[in-house]
C-alpha cells in the first residue's frame, strides 16, 4: 500500500508542486495508519520546506546572482527565504554543537 504524509523536510527534485509530501509504502491499511500516525507527530515546519526549495534551486547548476531570482525561482518571497536562511544556519550551529 502506498500513501502520502506531511513532511517538511520533503522536497521534490522535479516536482515542486508536492514539495511537502512523502510519498510511503506500507504492508498494509493497519501499518500505513502507523506510519501516518507518526508523521502526525512530526511537526510541519514551513523554514524547513523553504530551505528544501532554495537548496534545490542552488544545487541545479545555474548560479543564482541575487536575492530578488532566488526568490524567483523559488516562489518564495525575500522575508520567506530570510527565515528559511535563519532556520537552516541555526539548525547547522545545534548539528555542529
């Protein structure tokens, strides 16, 4: 069986409109409700998405030059990567302890 949950921390490389859904496989109906309920604990963190997006625009091999065309070809806007910015670099600080 197969389903979708929320995941922030999905991002999908040729596929930005289900950035945010893990697609999951299951054995069954029972163990896929398992596996939902665990995502459902999982917090949804919108920074964590949005630094999945820009770091799948950075990693496609043309040089983003400034902020306003990352914020193009992300869709987000420039307050929205700042704090994408902010969660990853503090996520990175309590990683590298």
């Amino acid at each position: 069986m197969c389903g979708h949950v929320a995941d922030s921390s999905a991002v999908q490389p040729d596929d930005p409109l289900h950035d945010g859904l893990r697609r999951v496989t299951a054995c069954c109906e029972a163990h896929l409700e398992q596996i939902r309920a665990a995502y459902r604990q999982r917090p949804f963190v919108q920074e964590e998405l949005w630094a999945g997006k820009i770091g799948r625009v950075l990693m496609s091999g043309r040089p983003v030059l400034s902020l306003t065309e990352l914020a193009c070809r992300t869709g987000l806007d420039e307050p929205d990567i700042r704090r994408a910015i902010a969660w990853h670099n503090e996520r990175r600080r309590r990683l590298d302890g």
